[in-house]
C-alpha cells in the first residue's frame, strides 16, 4: 500500500469516528465562546501533537493505563460541565456576544482550545485508530503519511464545528447553547467514569 493510501484510509476513518464525537461539541462550545481563528489555531495545534504521539507510539494503543485515561477524562469534562451550567445560569447581563469574543487575548484563546481539546482526545477513538493504523503498515513514510491524514480530518472536524457554532450563536441564544454543551459533557463525563471504574 502506498503512503498516499495510508493517509487517505486514515482521513476516512478518522473522519467517521469523529464526526458524531465529542472533538466537534468541544469545538462548538470554544466557538460560541471565543473569535473562530484563535480557537482553530489552538484546536488544529492540540491534534498536530496527538497525531504525532499516535503516529509515534504506533502499535502501542494507549501511552497510559486505560482506565487513568478515562478517569483524567471524565474529571475534565465533569469541570467542563460544572463551568459551562454555571455560566448559563449567571445574572442576566447583556453584554454583545461580538464584544466579549473580542475582548479575550489571541494567546489566551489559543492556549485555552489547545488545553480543551488535547485534553478531550488523550486516549480518544481517533488517537487510538491512528496508532493502529500506523502499526498496520510499517515504514515511516506510512507513519508519516497516516498521521496527516487523521490531522486532517481532525481539522476539518472542528472546522465545520466552528462553522456551525458561529451560525448556532446568531439564531439560539447563548445560555441555551452552554445548558446544551454543559449536559453533553456531562453525559461524556459519566461515560468516562463509566469506563474507568469497569474498564
């Protein structure tokens, strides 16, 4: 097989693995947050390096124990969840959604997407396919080319997440959308301690 091939096999199953997961509801929420460029940055960064430590740790499926993943998991999307209902059920203060996205620092959005979703994909079905995928087929030009593609459709993941959220803010109002995103990670965070305490 050819490492152009590898690349396109792993785009493809990444894509499908991680269009109805959590990647794109974390995106969403940074989205509806915080200005999209800053947030794409910090996203597209996080998966650069989750890419690179799958591609590298190749047939090894996880650089922890299983079960330590999906605790640290379900810990972080717990917060998440805590902070977002709580946001949503603040005092009702109009301030313009285009202004408070300004007013937040390049670097800090950046830092903060970057933060939010290495965390989301540590151990995620997609780091784990990668890693797969690479031991499947030795080489690194293989390697290489296989972590590009799952780069890439983790990219392009959050990039239509992003999308949607910037649509998403300007029709629904915004404490709906983090009661919403809140209860979802809420539900993520019970799944992971689910898998920590059983796995």
């Amino acid at each position: 097989m050819s490492p152009v091939l590898a690349g396109l096999i792993a785009f493809g199953v990444i894509l499908l693995v991680e269009l109805p997961d959590k990647t794109l509801v974390a995106s969403l929420v940074l989205s509806t947050r915080y200005r999209p460029r800053p947030v794409l940055i910090g996203v597209a960064a996080a998966f650069a390096v989750q890419c690179v430590i799958a591609a590298t740790a190749g047939g090894v499926i996880t650089l922890l124990p299983r079960r330590a993943v999906e605790a640290v998991v379900a810990v972080l999307f717990a917060v998440g969840a805590m902070l977002l209902i709580r946001e949503s059920l603040g005092t009702e203060e109009n301030v313009e959604l285009a202004e408070a996205r300004e007013t937040a620092p390049f670097g800090r959005i950046v830092a903060t997407s970057f933060g939010v979703l290495f965390a989301a994909e540590w151990g995620d079905a997609s780091q784990i396919a990668t890693a797969g995928l690479v031991a499947r087929h030795r080489g690194v030009a293989h390697a290489i080319a296989t972590g590009i593609g799952a780069w890439v459709a983790l990219v392009a993941v959050a990039a239509l997440a992003i999308t949607i959220g910037r649509v998403v803010v300007r029709r629904v109002p915004l404490r709906l959308v983090h009661r919403v995103a809140g209860l979802v990670f809420a539900m993520f965070a019970v799944l992971a301690g689910i898998a920590a305490a059983t796995g």
